[in-house]
C-alpha cells in the first residue's frame, strides 16, 4: 500500500469477473505425463512461463496445490458480494507492467491511484495543517536517509539510519516498513529497498487484479490440487512426486514462494546445493494482512479511493484504503511483526482490532453501520506462508542467487526473482517469462 516511496513509489475487476480458473477448455484438460518442462504453481510467474513455452512450441504442465489458479493473485467476490483482492490490488509501474495493457483490452475498469487523498488524523480530528506538515517532513527525512544508504550500496537494516527522533517517525515508519515491504524497519534491507524500481504510475482494477490473472491463465495446462512433494533431480530427467503420481520433464521452473522452500514443504533429493538454500534463507517472507470491515450502504461518509491515517506512536497501527469504487468496505492494512502477530491470533481479533482503530478516529457511531469484517490469511496459508519476499539487512544479494538455476535443470522463478521488480505481480510475470526463454534456449 502506501504514500509516495523513493521515485514517488507507492504500493499502492463485471465481465470477466465470472471468469474463473476452473473453466479450461478441452484441450487444456489434456495434460501430458512426460512434458519438456514441468511447472510448480500457478500464480503469475508459472502462468506466464506456461504461456510463454507453449508458444515456443514445447509441452509443459503445471501442478498446482490449490483448487484455484492465481496463487496470491485472488480476487473473493462472495465474502462481500464486491470484488475483494485478499493478495495484489495495485498494477504498479503502469506504463511497463504487462497486466495492464491485458486490463485495457479486455475492458477492465483501472483507476489511477496516485493522486489519492490522504486522511490524517490526531484522536479523532483531522491533522492542522501544521501536524501535517511536521508528518510529510518525517517522512522525507526517512526516505532520504533509506536512500542515501541504499545509493551508496550500504546494506544494513533500515531501522539503523532512520531518523526516529523526529515527531511522526512512527507513523511514517510504519507506512514504510510493514505496510509497504512487509516488514519492520529493524529487518528491511536499505539496498534491497533501493534495488526496487517499481515506481508510478499505481492503478487499482476495480474488477479484481486476480480476476485478471485468473483470465490470463485460463487457457493453460494446470493440474489443480496437485501439491508437488518431492523433487529427484539428481538423474538425466527431473521426477516430480506428486499426490496424484509422479511427472517426469527435461526440466523444471518451481515458483512456489521462499516461504514455502524455506518450510521445507518440498523435500529435494539429492538436496538443494548449499548456496541455494542460504539465498532460501536470506529472502524470508514479510507479511501484509488486508482487514477489510463492510458497512451499511453508504455507511461511512468518506471520500471513495482516498487514503485513512492516524497519528500513534505504537507500533500497532492499521491504515485504511476508502471505500475502494465506492464499495461499502474500508481495506485496513496491518504489517510485519505486528501482522504475525494479529494473523496467529485469528480473524476475530484481527476485525476487533480494526474496527476499534476506526472507532476511536471516526466515533462510536460507526458501529451502528458495521456489517462484517474479515482477515487476509496469507501468515498460515501452507500455500504461501507470507504476502511476499523481502531479502534480509546484508542479504540484498541473495536475490540474485535465488533466481540461479541449477544444473540447467532446476529453475526458480516468482516474485521473489524478479530483481527490481521483486514482491510485485508483474513483476512475477516479466519473471516467469524471462525464465522460460532462458529454459528453452537451454532445451534446444
Ligand atoms: C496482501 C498482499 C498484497 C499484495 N499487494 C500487491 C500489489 O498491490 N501489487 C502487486 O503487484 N503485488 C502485490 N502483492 C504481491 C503479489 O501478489 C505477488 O508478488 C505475486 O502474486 C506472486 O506471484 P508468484 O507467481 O511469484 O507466486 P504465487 O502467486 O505464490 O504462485 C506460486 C504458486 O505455487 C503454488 N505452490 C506452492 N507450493 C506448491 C507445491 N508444493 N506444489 C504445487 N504448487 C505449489 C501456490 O499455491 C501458488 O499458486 C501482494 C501480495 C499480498 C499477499
């Protein structure tokens, strides 16, 4: 999420909203048992290495653990009967990220985000003007200091050169850290923060940015729930094991997150290399968790799209997108440690929590309105085991390996590869492209 990053970074669905993975056509059903390469996930990266092989001509299959393809790319429209993203919302870096021409021509609605309104609260009243100001200069201030360690290639954990003595560093730090990277600023690596280029412009989609996968990906070869749990790589093939029998392939692209390779969930044999699974370990999952509360019809009298913030000194905040197309939800966002934290104690908590959060800068009155609220549960999905990669202070570089092939044999690709791109979803696709051109010229 957030307000303006380095560059003016900001983290920050109807037709096709129907649209969903299950709908493949015949052929796709298909699926071979001996491909040329072998897919694990079917978030963006598998998808658009599938597309991008079978265009070169060669066979593939995709084993997916879920019922669903998109991996954290989700768009739920039965929670709130409106489309709710639980992973990815904003197409970022608009002018070169490949989901959003797909938008365009396939008559999704985007809106540009980057001139949203930002709501600042003291308790429960607007900032003055001059609290706001004392607010953006604690945030310029904390940009600087993270960029000018990251342009001088020092990789060192931000909380070390954040200036926190200034008033509002607790809010601006919170934006920064948890609720953009997914992680505290004691564990965000000032150079892999600066080694991000995804910048502006944001768009939001108002049908679902997993809608939008999900259509991207219909046509693929996916077998669903069909969790990979072995993979022999030590002969001339590649054998994946799997809970519907085992797929043998010249090659393999494995997208599942480092969460997921960290837990172990896959067992390799012979094991991963040494190096492989450091650069594992140094590329750990931060966590963002979406609360989304719902309100009575119009509920809530503030401007759809703008931003809610509030002024503590805590380390437990949760900031609100608005009334996203004028849905009647407002989206908190809760993240790193403290996101750990509330997604371990459940959704009850979690709603409690924000609900209270809003009450306390909006008045008691807005229980009246309140309908449901929800939590994203991307901290204990087995599937994820965390929104996204974020490489640890002095392990920048790690990423780099991360995205190292093996033996012309093991190839890993996703989010957490995707360089200056990493954590995003086009990112993950660009990935997933890129790996793939680099598997075919490698099977040819
Ligand atoms: C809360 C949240 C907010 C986000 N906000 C944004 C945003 O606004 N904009 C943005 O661009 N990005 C955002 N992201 C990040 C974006 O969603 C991800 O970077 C992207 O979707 C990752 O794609 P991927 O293909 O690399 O991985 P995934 O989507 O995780 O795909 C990997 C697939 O592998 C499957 N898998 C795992 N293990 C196995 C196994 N053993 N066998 C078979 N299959 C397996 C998984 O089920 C999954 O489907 C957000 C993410 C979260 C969680």
């Amino acid at each position: 999420m957030t307000r303006s990053l380095k560059l003016d970074l900001t983290r920050r669905q109807a037709l096709t909203g129907l649209l969903v993975a299950t709908a493949l056509p015949a052929w796709a059903q298909t699926i071979p048992s001996n491909p040329d390469v072998a897919i694990v996930g079917a978030g963006a990266a598998g998808l658009s290495a599938a597309r991008s092989l079978i265009d070169r001509g060669l066979s593939v299959v995709v084993l997916e653990a879920r019922n669903r393809i998109g991996g954290r790319a989700w768009t739920d429209t039965s929670t709130f009967g409106v489309p709710f993203d639980h992973g990815c919302s904003w197409l970022h870096s608009a002018n070169r990220n490949p989901f959003k021409p797909m938008a365009d021509d396939w008559g999704y609605s985007t809106l540009y985000h980057d001139d949203a309104e930002e709501l600042v609260y003291v308790g429960d009243r607007p900032a003055t003007t001059a609290e706001e100001s004392a607010y953006e200069r604690s945030w310029n201030a904390l940009n600087a200091a993270v960029s000018s360690a990251g342009r001088r290639g020092r990789d060192v954990s931000a909380a070390l050169v954040s200036p926190r003595d200034m008033p509002w560093a607790h809010v601006s730090e919170a934006l920064f850290g948890p609720m953009d990277m997914g992680v505290d600023m004691e564990d965000l690596s000032t150079a892999d923060w600066w080694n991000m280029e995804f910048t502006t412009p944001n768009y939001l989609i108002r049908e679902g940015f997993g809608t939008l996968v999900a259509q991207f990906g219909r046509e693929i070869p996916v077998k669903l729930g069909t969790p990979v749990e072995r993979i022999r790589w030590g002969d001339k093939d590649v054998a994946l094991e799997t809970s519907d029998g085992t797929i043998r392939a010249r090659a393999c692209i494995i997208t599942a997150s480092t969460g997921i390779l960290g837990a172990g969930t896959i067992a390799f044999e012979p094991h991963l290399p040494v190096w492989k699974q450091e650069a594992i370990a140094h590329v750990p999952m931060g966590l963002l968790a979406k609360i989304p509360l719902q309100f009575k019809g119009s509920g809530l009298d503030l401007p759809a799209n703008a931003w809610l913030s509030y002024y503590t000194e805590q380390r437990e905040a949760c900031y609100f997108l608005c009334r996203p197309f004028g849905f009647d939800l407002m989206i908190g966002f809760v993240g790193g440690s403290f996101a750990w934290e509330l997604s371990g104690e459940g959704t009850a908590t979690a709603v409690d929590f924000a609900l209270g959060e809003l009450r306390k800068v909006l008045g008691s009155n807005i229980e009246r309105q309140f309908v449901k609220g929800a939590l994203t549960d991307w901290a204990n999905d087995p599937w994820s085991l965390g929104a996204y990669s974020a490489a640890m202070p002095e392990h920048a570089v790690a990423r780099a390996k991360l995205a190292q092939n093996i033996d012309d044999k093991l190839f890993f690709a996703g989010e957490a590869c995707a360089g200056g791109f990493a954590t995003t979803c086009g990112g993950a696709f660009i990935n997933g492209q890129s790996t793939a051109r680099h598997v075919a010229r490698v099977l040819s």
